[in-house]
C-alpha cells in the first residue's frame, strides 16, 4: 500500500468516527448533520471525477484531430468541399436541419470526422450540475422557506436535466424516464412551505431516493466510457513501459555504467507505476453509483446499520477518487 492510500485511508476512518459520533440517524426518520455531510462528501467527489473525464475526453479530441489530420497530409490527400456544403445558402427549412459542411477526398469520400464526445461530456455536465445541487441543498439550513423551494426546484430541475442528457446519450425516448421524473415531481410539489430542519432533511432523502434510478442509469453510461478511456490510455501506457524496458535491456547487455542503468531502471519502474494506475481509475464510476445507492437505502430505511454502510461507500468513493482530486488540484496550481 502506498504512502498515499495510508493517509487516504487513515483520514477517511477519522471521518467515519467523527460522523458516527456525532450523532447516528435520529429515530422517526429525521436527518442530521452527519447524513448531510456525507450527501456533501458525495457531491464533491462525483464532481472531481467528472471534471477528470471531461480533461481526458478533451485530450483523446485533441489526439484525434493530430491523427486524423497527419494522416491526410502524409497521404497527400486532395480535399473538397461536399456538395452539401452549397445548401446551406438555401432559406431555412423549419422542417430539418441541413447537415453542416464537411470535407470530401479526390473520390467524394467524406472525410472522418474529429470525434467531440458531446453527448458524453452533455452527461457527465448534467452530473456535476446534480452533485452541484446536492451540495447546496444538503447544506441549506436557513428558515427561509422561498429560498429552500429554489434549492429544491434547482435539484429536481437538475435531475431533469440529467434524464434530457442519458435520453440523448443513448437515443432512449422520453417516454422510457416518465416514471422517474414523475417521482421528483412529486417530492417537489410537497416541498413548499416547508420550515423544520427534520421536515427538509426528508425532502433531502426523498430526492436522493426519486433519483437514484437516473443517477445509476449515468453512471453506468460513464462507467463504460472511463473503460474505453482506460483501455486507449492504458495501449499507449503499456507501449511507453515496453520502450523503457528495451532501453533498460539494453544497457544491461551493453555493461551500462550502474548510474546510467539504475536511471533506465527508476523510469521502467515509473512507466510500469503509470499503467497500473491508469487501470486502477476506472473503478470511480462504479464507486459513485454504489455511494449513491447506498445513500438512498440509508435514506430509505433510517437505520443505523444503512447508515454506516453509506458512510463506507462514501469512503470508498473517496479512495479512488483521491487520485481525480489531487490530479485537478496540480492542474490549478499549475495554471
């Protein structure tokens, strides 16, 4: 275990008792600080890691368009408008979109096109702007009731949101989520003229609860995009390890100084540190979605046991998570 999932681990257990003591799940259903902290937790984690998809989508655009575009030039390919292109200057149709412009080879073969990831990124947005929302609602303790019914409105519309966004992602229609929206819808009608903290605390619960089904049906959705992510990083990762191990073959069979070969060594060790890390990030999507469900049975149940089995997950989601959020804060540092 290494130095850093140590201290994870060690801060993540002082957590877990500081939570436990403060007060378990009071009886009657009511919340308390300590289900809030862990709703807030969640919400903070969830956002690093989307912000580190949405970094790494970017990259692979990036390493596409290179690819795409230095295949065309070391090819010495001729490119042409597509006769589309001229129907654009045509009055608008309100009855479908033209296609846009894009460019055709000698042979009137279109060109690929740079992945962008849109849909993708759309849905990873939807859930940050949910975890968000989360944050502020689970952190909303004032009595003003105006202010309360916004936090609520704004979840609930960001959980609509998030239904648009898996809806485009996967071409489901609208009426597949009806039942889903139709729950937070409900919660949301019963929330006005809501004042006691116990009474919001199970606005809390119930929306978690009522959103559960779409933010399972997300993360699944960016599970499966972090493992195409992980088997394209972890190609290119593995052929770095390959390229320090020959260097490090070499200078063994040449006699290499030991300064020089200890170097080649520390690197193979370095890339070989890389790849297994890569590996090691896919689990983040799979982590939220598990925190999440265990988030709604706590709220479902009111039980202690449920409880700390949300605390676990939340820890979880923490630890392999941890490499998201050290990651962005280099990055800011760095900017």
């Amino acid at each position: 275990m290494s130095e850093h999932q140590e201290n994870t681990g060690s801060v993540g257990r002082r957590w877990r008792a500081l939570v436990l003591s403060t007060g378990l799940l009071c009886l009657g259903g009511c919340i308390n600080t300590a289900y809030r902290d862990s709703v807030g937790q969640f919400g903070t984690l969830t956002k690093a890691s989307v912000a580190v998809q949405d970094q790494r989508l970017t990259a692979l655009t990036a390493d596409e368009n290179e690819r795409i575009h230095k295949a065309l030039a070391d090819n010495h390919v001729d490119l042409s408008l597509a006769p589309e292109c001229a129907l654009l200057l045509l009055p608008p149709d309100p009855t479908a979109r033209p296609a846009p412009c894009s460019l055709v080879d000698a042979a009137g073969r279109p060109v690929e096109r740079v992945p962008t990831y849109a849909h993708i990124k759309a849905l990873g947005q939807a859930l940050s702007d949910y975890s968000d929302n989360l944050i502020l609602l689970a952190a909303d303790t004032t009595k003003d009731q105006a202010a309360f019914s916004q936090s609520v409105t704004g979840l609930a519309s960001s959980l609509g949101n998030l239904d648009g966004a898996i809806r485009k992602a996967t071409g489901a229609p609208a009426s597949a989520s009806s039942a889903k929206i139709g729950a937070i819808a409900a919660v949301v009608a019963k929330a006005g003229g809501l004042f006691l903290a116990a009474e919001r605390g199970r606005v809390l619960k119930k929306i978690i609860i009522a959103g559960d089904p779409l933010v399972q049906e997300a993360t699944g959705i960016l599970a499966d995009v972090d493992d195409r992510l992980g088997l394209y990083d972890s190609a290119g990762l593995l052929q770095a390890a390959n390229a320090a191990k020959v260097t490090v073959s070499r200078l063994a069979a040449a006699g290499a100084p030991p300064a020089e070969l200890r170097a080649a060594q520390d690197a193979l060790f370095a890339r070989v540190a890389d790849y297994n890390a890569r590996a090691s990030e896919q689990e983040r999507y799979a982590a939220i979605g598990a925190a999440h469900a265990k988030l709604a049975e706590a709220a479902r149940s009111g039980n202690t046991i449920d409880f700390e089995a949300a605390i676990d997950a939340v820890l979880d989601l923490a630890s392999v998570t941890s490499s998201a959020v050290d990651a962005l804060k280099t990055k800011k540092e760095g900017e």
